[in-house]
C-alpha cells in the first residue's frame, strides 16, 4: 500500500475514532473516554510516522538526483513531483495538515521544479502531468507551468477547480488562475526572484 492511500484509510478511521468518542464526551464513563483518548493518541501516532515516512520518501527523491544518470534524471524527478502532489493533496483533504506536512511537501516540489528547469526542456517537461488522472496531480502542474502555456493551463485548472471545490487541488487551481488572470504572478516566478 502507498502512503497516502495509507493516510486516506487513517483518515476513515479517525472519522470513525470521532463518531465513537463524541458520544462519550457527555458521559460519566471515564473507563470508556480513556480508552477512546488512547485510541485517538495512536492514530495521531501513525499519522505522524506516515507523514514522517512520506516526507523523508519525497526528500531521497529528490536528494538523489546526482545519483541518477542525467538521461533518467527528469523522468525520475517527475515521478518524485507526481508522489509529492499527491502526498500534498492528501495531507490536506484527510487530516488537514496544511501548515506543517502540506507545506513542506510543497517546498520539496518547489526543490524538484528547480531542478528539472536545470536540465533538458526545463520545467516544460511537467506538460505531460496536465494530462494526468489525478486531478492534484494536474492542478500542481498547472502552478508551474501557468506562465509557460496559460492558454493550454487556465482551462485545465480551471475544470479542476469545477471538479474539486472544497478540496486542496480545486483551492490550488483557483488560486493560481486567479494570480494569474489578476496580477500575472506565477509561482515559478517567486521561485525564481
């Protein structure tokens, strides 16, 4: 199993852990509300451990970019950008870690699209996520890529933004079409100074 297909189903059970443990919070039953907290400390436990696990993945991926044969390097840095947007997105939706875990995850993306415009076509090369079926992963495609192909990307992001209100992808689309359309910011260009 991945990790964030892990984290999805840890995300199911602390719904269930909450279903359970409301009830108890109007009760007398100390015996039950212990055991409930306990539970709750070990799912709290494993999600850190799976974010930890995610993060130190997606870190190797990218560190070890000097190890990997300069013909393989931006196939194997898209893989890392495709395991990093769907890590973020689901840091986001499942336990709403947006401060600590979402934002590192999209620190080391920023980390990989720098790298990849070092060598071959450049950032360029993500064009081939803007076809992906994950949603997420199109939508941090797009982020990049928006200043290079607005008018192949603000129609992508915005059909995800459509298909994902409420999610991390859908608030990423819409957030950098509106930087866009508003001001002409893109995030490769904070990037970039």
């Amino acid at each position: 199993m991945d990790i964030d297909q892990a984290i999805v189903e840890l995300g199911e059970r602390l719904d269930a852990w909450w279903d359970g443990f409301c009830p108890l919070l109007n009760s007398e039953d100390r015996a039950a509300q212990g055991h409930a907290l306990l539970r709750g400390f070990e799912i709290t436990k494993e999600f850190d451990r799976l974010k930890a696990d995610g993060l130190a993945t997606l870190a190797a991926l990218v560190n070890r970019q000097d190890s990997v044969p300069a013909d393989e390097r931006a196939a194997s840095l898209i893989r890392a950008f495709k395991f990093g947007a769907r890590l973020a997105d689901t840091l986001h939706d499942e336990f709403r870690d947006t401060a600590d875990g979402e934002t590192k995850v999209v620190n080391l993306t920023d980390e990989i699209v720098k790298s990849l415009n070092k060598i071959g076509s450049g950032r360029a090369a993500l064009a081939e996520l803007l076809d992906d079926p994950d949603r997420g992963v199109r939508a941090l495609a797009g982020v990049y890529l928006i200043d290079l192909m607005p008018d192949r990307v603000c129609p992508i992001l915005q059909q995800v933004r459509e298909e994902a209100r409420g999610l991390s992808a859908g608030l990423r689309a819409y957030m950098t079409v509106f930087a866009w359309e508003r001001v002409g910011v893109a995030r490769f260009n904070y990037l970039s100074g």
